[in-house]
C-alpha cells in the first residue's frame, strides 16, 4: 500500500562524524582548529564537511583564500548542533564511570554554603587522621538518588524528613545579626533603632529582616535599605567586607566569630531559631563501609562546635553569655522548602 500525500518521507540521518567535523568548524570558523581539537587532519575535517554537503544538497560554507564563513544554511545546521553536541559532552562528562581506586574513599553531598564555610575549613583534620581514605565533595542544594548516584553519605539543611535514609541530627541552626567590628564602630550601632539609614544584607529570604524585627518586638526604623544575596555563604563575604550588616546563618559564621573577623552586634539579643538543621544522611548498607561510617562518626564529633552560644564582640572569640535562653515559639523560617 503506498503512502499517503500527508505522510513525510523518512530521511536517513547524515553521518555522525561528517556532523561532529562540521560541528568543530562552525564553532571555530576554522578547519584547521577542529582538526586540532578532533586530532585529525585538516585534509580529514575539509573531506568530512564536504561529504555533509553533498548529503544535505547544500553549502555550508562560503570559502576564501584566508578564511571560511557559514552559509545562512550552515549557521542553522551550526545552531542545532553546538545545543547538541554540548548536551552530549556534558552526558559524556556526568554519566561516565569514574577510574576505580585502590584505596576505600567516602562520598559526600552537601550544600554549597556549609560545605565551603564549615566542612573544608575542618576537613584536613579527617584527612590527616585517616590517609588511608579518599574523599570526594560534591556540593549541591539538590537531594541525590543514592540509587542512582555514586554518592555515599549526604549533609542537608532542613526540617528532617528523609524518609527511607538514616538519619541524625548534627544541630539546629539560628539567626544573629553579624557585622565587621570597624562597620559596627564606624556607624555607631549599638540598638536595633541604630540599625535606621543602614545596609541590611540577607540571604534568600525576602522576608528575613522584617521576621527578625518582629520577632524582638520592634518595627524596622526608617530608612532601610536591603541587599539580597541569594548564596548564604555569599552573604558571609559580603558581611566581612564591610557591605553592611547581615541577618546570618549561626553555623555560616562561627568561624568568623571565634576569630574576630565578624562581631554580633546586640548581645542582649539571643540568636533565633531558625526552624531548620543539619542533618546526616544516608541509606543504611553504606554505612557498613568502613570510609563512611569513619566519616559520619567524625562529622558528628565536629558537629558539636555548632552548638549555639551568644559569642561577645571583645574579639577574642570568647563567649560572653553563654547558651542562649530562648522562649518556645514558632520557628522563624519555618515553612522554607528543605
């Protein structure tokens, strides 16, 4: 039975490498690079694309003495194809299996912002106590498939529901205002009224200062101005740099508090729960893994230096005050996403 005159012919796709050469061609306007990025001949890229010409029935490109240049047809076929091979260099990249080590190693997801400003600056103290094992970071807000991803154990930030993983708590989390100690002399704040005509910094919740205020029973002064920095850990840098007074997380901070790098700017003002934590996570058969479960038993040991304290701004890194005394009530950030 014939086709229908609704029916499209099915065309048969060029060849791969006559594509993958011009592909290389097009994107450096070049044969002579491609060649050199595919570790072929020039003669081979020029044979290639002009064998995709004769293919598709058309030219690709305009050539000169000196140069090349595509065709309003060959920036098309460029176009398509540069999303393409991009997205198959990219699957190439995530999906291939890494080399085999020799040696036991551990896994760990975690967001960016702890990882950066809590986990590596205490990592070398994992790594000198254990050389035999190799550790791998990958930092990301999103929650891996531990079926699906080479990933061992994880750190989230959140309200702890992980179903089907074990799970434990490495500390909540709080909020404390935080500034430089030469942004704090230089602009005299010494109550949240002298917060008026300031730069407050916050992270990626547009309502965090407004919730701060109400939560210490006052109404924001005039004259605020409010900067977003959507990274927690760029809220941090943007604190130490004297950009203004930022609204920050307890855990993102301590360092720079012991330190004296960062000061808190009301001590009569306890830190705020922010209805989050840190938690460990992972499926149960790996923490049968000697690597893992060596790591786990280490984080949580560290974990107990994010116990929150009310920390003084003598710049010593002492604590003035002690844990703070916080009245039960609705946490601050309560309903953000995990």
């Amino acid at each position: 039975m014939s086709n229908s005159s609704s029916e499209r012919p099915v065309r048969t796709l060029p060849s791969l490498n006559a594509l993958c050469a011009f592909e290389a061609a097009a994107r450096h306007l070049s044969f002579t690079t491609a060649a050199a990025e595919l570790h072929v001949t020039q003669t081979a890229i020029s044979h290639q694309v002009r064998t995709l010409e004769a293919d598709l029935g058309i030219a690709l490109f305009r050539r000169s003495p000196r140069r090349v240049a595509l065709t309003t047809a060959g920036q098309a076929w460029a176009d398509e194809l540069r999303v393409i091979f991009q997205r198959l260099r990219e699957a190439n990249d995530r999906l291939r299996a890494p080399l085999p080590s020799l040696r036991p190693s551990v896994s760990i997801s975690i967001i960016p912002s702890f990882g950066s400003r809590w986990l590596v600056p205490r990592l070398g103290r994992f790594l000198e106590a254990h050389p035999e094992f190799d550790v791998r970071i990958s930092a990301s807000e999103r929650l891996v498939d531990f079926a699906l991803e080479p990933i061992d154990i994880g750190i989230r930030y959140g309200e702890g529901r992980y179903p089907s993983l074990v799970s434990a708590k490495l500390a909540d989390d709080f909020l404390v205002v935080v500034a430089s100690p030469t942004w704090l002399a230089r602009h005299k704040v010494r109550r949240p009224s002298d917060l008026a005509n300031k730069v407050l910094l916050h992270d990626d919740h547009p309502n965090a200062w407004t919730l701060w205020f109400a939560e210490i029973g006052q109404g924001p002064p005039p004259g605020l101005r409010f900067n977003q920095l959507t990274d927690s850990a760029m809220l941090v840098e943007a604190t130490l740099r004297g950009q203004g007074i930022g609204l920050a997380r307890w855990s993102l901070v301590i360092d720079e508090l012991a330190s004296g790098r960062l000061a808190t700017a009301f001590d009569d003002i306890a830190p705020l729960p922010s209805g989050r934590a840190y938690y460990l996570v992972a499926p149960r058969e790996n923490l049968r893994q000697e690597a893992v479960s060596t790591f786990r038993d280490w984080v949580l040991m560290e974990a107990e230096g994010l116990r929150p304290r009310t920390p003084g701004r003598d710049g010593s890194g002492g604590f003035l005050h002690g844990p703070p005394t916080i009245a039960p009530h609705k946490p601050v950030f309560a309903s953000d996403r995990e």
